[in-house]
C-alpha cells in the first residue's frame, strides 16, 4: 500500500508539472501574435464602447469652484431624429422596409436589363426618384426645424461665475460644464441638474415649479447648502476648499444622495437630499439661486426620462402595405395563368417576368406621389384654418391619423387647467357666501375688528336681531382669521425695503395705523407696492390672497412668527409654535399659534372632507355641503381649531419631543401625539377653490366623448385634485359613477380591489400611479381590460416614464390608434409614445410643443383638429387610394384582354408616360 501511494502522488506530481509546463509552452510560444490580438481587441473594444454601448453612468466627485476635467455630455437638448451622416441611410431605410417602396425599387432596377424591359427608364424611375426627393426633402425640412428650435433653447444665456472676475459672465446653457457655478434668475428655466449652493434668501430657502417636470402644480422648496449659504458672498466660493460627491445619474426625480464636504479646516460634512437640488427644466419661483452644475445633457433627470424621439408611420400607410402585398399575390397568380395559356417553352422565367412587369398598375407607383401630395395639402389646410391659429403641423407624414383616434390620453395642468385658483365660496354652516357676496364678509370683518380695536367685546348683550347679526360677524371673524393663519405662504417683497401688498391696501395713508412700530413703518408706506406670496401649493396661495381681499392680509411670516393687518390697519402679531406639514397620508395640514397680545395659544388643522368628518364635533352639514362643492367642482378644504391652556400645550410639547427623539416607530409615535390633540375640534368654515380651466374645455370634451373617443387623463398630482378636475371638466360626467381605485401594494390586494371594482358599471376609474405599477405587474390582462371598457380614467402621480408606458400598453392591448396631448416636458415622453403627438404651447414653456406631431395654442381646438380636419384628411386619402387602386386593376385587366387577343405576347398596352399610372 505504501508503494501504491507513492506511485499515486508522483503520478499527480508529473500530471501536475506536464499540465504546468504545458501552460508555459502554451503562453511562450506566441508571443508576437499576442501583442497583434491585444492591439485588435482593444481597437475593436474602444469602437464598441464609442458607437454601440450605452455610456457607462458613474458617481462623480466635484471640486466646488473648479470645472470638471472628466469628460461629461454635452449640456444640449436634442430632438433632432437625424444627423449629418446618419440623414441618407436612415431616410432610405424607413422607406425602403415597406414592402410597397422595395416592390416599386426592384421594379424599377429590372428595367437596366434589355431582355425584360417594357418602356423606356424614365417610365419607372422618374416616379420614384420624385417621391424619394419628396421625402427626403420634407423630413430634411422638418429635423432642420427641430434643429433650429433646439438651438434657440441650447443658446439661452445664464450667468456663471468665473475665478478672477468680479462680474458673472454670460454664457450659453450649451456651453454649461459639470463643476460650474451658474446663477438662475427668477421665472428663468434651470438648465442643468444643479446642487443649491446659494439663494438670495438669508435662511437659504428658495421655491421653484416642477409642472414641467413631474406635473405638480405645488411649489417647491428648495434649500441651500448651509455651508456655503453662511459666506458673505458668491465670489468667496473660489476661495474655500470644499468638494461634492454626488450618486451616478437616476431616473428618479423624487430622490438623490450626495455628500459636501470641507477641507480647508472646518471639517464640516453636510448629507444633500433633493431638497438641496434644482433639476433641469425647473422654474425658478423666488429670487435668485446659485448652483453647481451635477449632471448635464442626457444625464439630466429631464432627458433620462424622456424617450427617444421615433419616426411614426401611419395605419392607413401600413393598410396599403398590406394590401400591396396581396395585390402583389394577384399580379404573380394572374402572369402565371397567362404563361400556363402561353405554354411554358422558350426562356418563360423571361415571359413571366416581362408579365409581372405588365401586370404592375395594380400597384401603380403613383399611390405614393398622390399621397405624399394629398399629405402635404391637408398639412397645408391645417395651419390655414382661421378656426384654430396658431396651429403647426410638425409632422406631415400622419394627417390622417387625427381622423382614427380611438384613445386620448391628456395632461392635467396647463392642459385641461390653467392653473389658476380662484377662491369661489365659504360655508359657515347656515350661510353660505360666494363671490357676488364677499363684500358682506368685508363688512363683518370690519365690524368685528373695529370693535376689538375700540377694547369692547363683540358678543355685548343685545336684543333680536342684533344678537344673531353679532354671532354671525364672530362666526364670520373666526372662520377668515383661521384662513388667513393656517397655512405655510410666506410674503416676499421683491423690491429693496418695500413691502408686499395689493393696490387698494398701498392707497391707504399711513395714518389710518393705529400702531407705529417699526414693523408697521417698514411694511406700510405712502407708494404703491406689488406683492408675491410663496407656498408649496397654489391654493394656500389663494385662499390668503382672499383673505386680503375682504380686509384680513398676511403681511410678515418667518420661521418663528406671522402677522396680519386687520381692516382697522392694526397688526396682530402671532408667534407660531408649531406646525405640522401636509403629506399625502395624512391629507390635512395643522399649525399651533400663540397670539402676542392676548396670550391666547390656538390649534387650527384643515384637510380634506374624508379625514375631517372624523376630527370636528358632530354636526349635520358638513359631508353634504362638501359634496355639493364638488360636484360644482371646487376643491373642499374644512377648517377647524381648538383652544389650548398653557398647560395642555406644555403637556403636549413634552410628549411630542420624545416621540421625536424615539429611535424605533418615530413616525408612527409622533402621529399619535399629534391625533391626541385632533379630537372634538370646533367647526369653522368648508372654504372651495377652483382651479380655472381652459376656455372651452368642457364642450370640448364632450364633442370628442361623443364622437367615441375615450379620454384618459394621465397627471402627476394628488389624487384629489385630479378627482376635482375630472368632475369640473365633464371628464367624468354627471350621470356616472366614480371608482377611486385603493392603495395597492401586494398580489392579494390587487387581485381583490379588481374584483372589487369589476362589480362595477358604467363607472370612471381613479387610479395612483404606484397602485397602476402593482397591478400591470401581476395582473396586466385583465386590469387593460377593465381599465379600456371604462368610459373615462385618470391615473394621478404618474411618472413621465409611466405616462409613456400606459400608452404603448393601451397600442398592444386594444390595437387602436392612440393620441396624446400635453404642455409640459414631462408629457414629451408620452407625447412621442402614442400615434399622434399634439403639444400645447402656452406659458409653460415650448418643449411639449416641440416635440410634438401637431403643435395648438390651446385644448379646445383639438376638436376641429381631430373630427375635421383629421377626418377629411383620413376620409380623402381612402378615397384617393381606392380610386388608384381600382384603376389600377381596370387597367390590367385590359393588358391581359390585349395580351390573349395577341397570342399572349407580353407587350405593353400603354406606352411612355401612360405607364406612371
């Protein structure tokens, strides 16, 4: 055994050192050959990596005050389909994979062989040469636009700051690089993504609009990084030595992770979020902002959730493919019957081509030269229409689809909406006032206040009809006080040292104010002065704009303390204690206030009808007045408040400040103590705001219902102002049902809110972007196909990659032609997605329009554009193709009379040009 174990391992050794040396052999003998390979494989690779693969998207560090070395994209949008070396090869290849084009090509080449040619070359390639030239020149003419307008938004100036120099320079937002810093003005278009650095605002606040991003109408606060928000000014940024880190490129926009640090001794390390962010195609709300540029180009969050733009062909052109290819059948099937009558001697594969060739008027070539130029006539009609001016056909190859649309799926804000709010009526309970009687709650605001001005007491003890008349001026006082204070608006004043008011409020004189302080002097001034507020929601904004209107204005807010200005012109000073932000889960809003002069420390929450019917103290009102407003199509918000002690405030502070600190369940611990306090709240007022819509949305919609189309409204806001809208648009009309689809997360819930909502009928569906995500996971069938039987949808919180999916899903489900039509960039994607784009171009900006198939100035020209001028143009090239058609197979049917008359001789009937057809 000892013998047999030793010749076992010095049986592995050589095993081991034969496999060894035949490794070394192998790696020594081609040396030189191996140097060749590499030098091949790395060529190979880099081409590979320049013209295949898609860019590889990195985390990247940043040196605050020094342009990036790194190569980045370029910062430009493009809409362009076409470059200069790509222009030839694609046109011809988009023309030529219709079997239509490629019958007519091979056509036309057989006539260079003298055998089997019937007339002369021009017969057959004059033809085609003139559609190709047409094409050709119609889609150079139409990316040499996109060209142009890409380049007027590229060449938009913004001002940077450069090491060195005193004053920014202007720069083009092309010629923007990853580490620059760049100011954004006020209502400018943020170009790049950028890191908040520093704003005009001491506290580093700054709001801007995502409408054209994620298609929320709310503002949105910003925030600059403390570190460089402390400097004293902009140009110190050059000389700290800080750095940024920043996550690779994302799609999503709700989200970022990134890092800034000191170096220069500070050692301060800042965590960034996206409150710390501006994304390209952000507005600039408030002020001015300086950042550092992150991402550029196509990394921008904008661009990666855009798609590529496509080129669409129309259904009726793929009809006529289809039906060339069974003409096609006809003309083969129809040569062979005269070479089996002719006899099958000689060289017949010759006779029957020459037969095919004969027999092709079937499919004359003149189909497409009469509809490229029936396309460029309708295109023509369209933008001559004095009916709906201003609209520009971008696209001249799909006039026809306008007039097979079956699904139109819209945007909400800037589309359907303006997004305007206008404050339209208060509830009291037992009165109701709207605009044609606000003047009456300015004479009870000025009674009450007049009153508490003077040190008396407005419930002073009176008889009749005094007494109610004086319980309804409280009642009318407490309602627009609660408005005026809960809320998270902030006045800003855009001139140095003046304040923000309306005209009629400037007018007054400075000594109708009864308190001098330094405050007062500062915000009241003899001259005329403008006001702007900010908040995170367009409402807030309205709902104090009205306040000011009937005499109760906002005129001072911070962090810590508010003020308002009664009618009298008194200034009652609030400090704010706590405040407790909207979200979605909770839908109600709450701040605690302590008033300055009187001690008084009140709790005031507003919310949304579902959530406050539970809070507020029984009454037998309020469910059925918030559903008159919404059915009238006014977005409810109830509003009540509670009277706190010193000590119940005390109380509740402590129990909320552990509940903050608490490590494990903080969220959950902390909405407890807050729900402690939102129990037997007093009642107040139902105040309803509407959101003006477009000028003629409403028949606008109907028309198009009518004439059965089925309308989707896709949006990125909140699920209740979509139900508003879709309520106050007729979207959903009166006689049908509304079913809000439940929050779905799991397979179980989606399958039993299915179930749930397939009981239903003739009912409009309401849906949430995450709940639609969950259920085209699992159940992607059957949610089309309940979704695609309903008469209306609207899907809130979607993304613009989702906006875009929904399309293409409703294209593979149903196989009906789809229209989309949008204002905003975040609609570009859907907008190319679905068969035919239509932008809006209006104050949001001229992306959406852009990018579009057909461009209008507003929503309520989509009728005349889609049932007339789409429906002529669909019902004109029908007629024209049938009538080609048709005469195309008259005339072959006489080429085969003249063919058998003459022994079946393959010789042409018509000659010279009578063969174009």
């Amino acid at each position: 055994e000892h013998i047999i174990n030793q010749n076992m391992d010095s049986s592995r050794i050589s095993v081991a050192d034969s496999a060894s040396t035949t490794t070394l052999v192998k790696e020594d003998i081609p040396l030189i050959p191996k140097q060749t390979d590499d030098l091949c494989s790395r060529c190979c690779s880099w081409l590979w990596r320049r013209c295949c693969r898609e860019r590889e998207l990195k985390s990247r560090t940043i040196v605050v005050g020094r342009t990036s070395t790194e190569k980045f994209p370029a910062n430009v949008i493009r809409n362009q389909k076409y470059n200069i070396i790509t222009f030839l090869p694609l046109v011809l290849f988009q023309q030529f994979k219709f079997f239509l084009n490629l019958y007519f090509l091979v056509m036309a080449t057989s006539q260079f062989i003298p055998d089997i040619r019937i007339g002369y070359l021009y017969t057959y390639w004059g033809p085609l040469s003139f559609v190709l030239t047409v094409t050709i020149f119609r889609e150079a003419v139409d990316d040499i636009r996109r060209h142009r307008r890409d380049k007027e938004v590229n060449g938009q100036k913004y001002r940077r700051l450069v090491r060195g120099k005193d004053t920014p320079e202007l720069v083009p937002s092309s010629k923007l690089r990853v580490g620059d810093l760049v100011i954004v003005e006020k209502d400018q278009r943020v170009p790049a993504d950028l890191v908040l650095l520093r704003t005009t605002e001491k506290t580093g606040a700054c709001f801007v609009r995502t409408d054209q991003l994620d298609g929320e109408t709310d503002w949105k606060l910003r925030l600059a990084v403390p570190a460089t928000q402390k400097l004293e000014s902009d140009l110190q940024l050059f000389d700290i030595k800080a750095s940024l880190f920043v996550e690779k490129p994302q799609r999503d926009i709700h989200s970022f992770i990134g890092t800034f640090t000191r170096h220069d001794g500070y050692g301060s390390e800042d965590s960034l979020d996206v409150e710390n962010t501006l994304w390209a195609n952000c507005v600039v709300a408030s002020g001015s902002a300086l950042g550092v540029v992150v991402y550029t180009g196509s990394e921008t969050r904008s661009v990666m959730n855009n798609s590529q733009p496509r080129s669409k062909v129309g259904l009726l052109d793929m009809e006529i493919n289809q039906l060339t290819k069974v003409l096609f059948g006809a003309v083969v099937g129809l040569a062979m019957v005269m070479m089996c009558l002719k006899g099958f001697s000689g060289p017949w594969y010759r006779y029957m081509f020459r037969f095919v060739l004969l027999f092709s008027y079937i499919i004359p070539i003149s189909l497409r030269v009469n509809l490229d130029m029936g396309k460029a006539f309708y295109s023509w009609s369209i933008q001559r229409d004095e009916e709906i001016t201003g609209t520009v056909v971008r696209s001249t190859t799909i006039p026809e689809e306008l007039g097979r649309i079956s699904y139109l799926l819209s945007d909400k804000t800037g589309t359907l909406t303006q997004n305007e709010m206008v404050f339209k009526k208060l509830h009291l309970g037992t009165v109701s006032y709207g605009t044609e009687t606000f003047d009456e709650v300015s004479s009870h605001l000025k009674t009450a206040y007049s009153q508490l001005s003077k040190h008396s007491m407005i419930t002073i003890p009176a008889t009749g009809g005094s007494k109610v008349r004086r319980s309804e001026v409280t009642r009318v006082q407490e309602a627009v006080k609660a408005v005026a204070l809960c809320h998270n608006v902030t006045p800003v004043y855009e001139e140095s040292e003046q304040s923000e008011s309306k005209k009629d409020d400037c007018d007054e004189s400075p000594g109708s104010i009864e308190s001098q302080t330094e405050a007062d002097q500062h915000y009241w001034q003899p001259r005329k002065q403008t006001c702007v507020y900010q908040a995170s929601s367009p409402d807030e904004v309205a709902l104090v704009k009205w306040t000011e209107e009937v005499g109760l204005a906002l005129v001072r807010r911070d962090l810590t303390s508010m003020q308002l200005r009664s009618p009298s012109g008194v200034i009652h000073s609030y400090t704010i204690m706590q405040i407790f932000p909207f979200t979605s889960e909770t839908k109600r809003m709450g701040i605690i206030l302590k008033e300055e002069h009187t001690g008084e420390i009140v709790f005031y929450l507003k919310g949304a009808d579902v959530v406050m019917s539970g809070i507020v103290q029984y009454n037998d009102w309020l469910e059925e007045e918030c559903g008159n407003m919404a059915r009238e199509g006014l977005r409810t918000l109830v509003v009540a408040k509670k009277t706190l002690t010193e000590e119940q405030y005390m109380d509740f502070e402590t129990r909320y400040n552990a509940a903050r600190m608490s490590v494990s369940d903080r969220v959950a611990r902390v909405a407890a103590v807050v729900e402690s306090l939102e129990r037997e709240m007093e009642l107040l007022c139902v105040t309803g705001v509407e959101d003006r819509l477009q000028d003629r949305v409403r028949p606008t919609l109907e028309l198009l219902r009518n004439a059965g189309i089925k309308i989707w409204m896709l949006t990125g806001d909140k699920l209740e102002t979509a139900t508003c809208i879709a309520k106050s648009s007729r979207l959903v009309s009166r006689t049908q049902g509304l079913h809000v689809f439940k929050s779905v997360v799991t397979r179980t819930d989606a399958h039993l809110e299915l179930n749930t909502f397939r009981k239903k009928q003739d009912c409009a569906l309401v849906i949430s972007g995450d709940s639609l995500e969950v259920c085209l996971q699992y159940y992607q069938h059957e949610f089309l196909e309940l979704a695609c039987g309903c008469p209306a949808v609207v899907c809130c919180r979607c993304s613009p990659t989702q906006k875009a999916e929904v399309v293409r899903l409703i294209q593979r489900h149903t196989g009906r032609r789809t229209a989309a039509v949008g204002d905003g960039g975040n609609d570009v994607s859907m907008i190319q997605a679905a068969d035919a784009g239509i932008g809006i171009a209006g104050r949001e900006g001229l992306q959406a329009s852009l990018a579009a198939d057909f461009s209008i100035p507003q929503f309520s020209h989509l009728a005349r554009l889609l049932l007339v001028h789409g429906r002529r143009s669909y019902k004109r090239s029908a007629s024209l193709s049938q009538f080609v058609i048709h005469r195309g197979l008259i005339i072959s049917t006489m080429q085969a009379v003249f063919s058998s008359v003459f022994y079946f001789s393959s010789v042409a009937l018509y000659q010279g040009f009578l063969m174009v057809g």
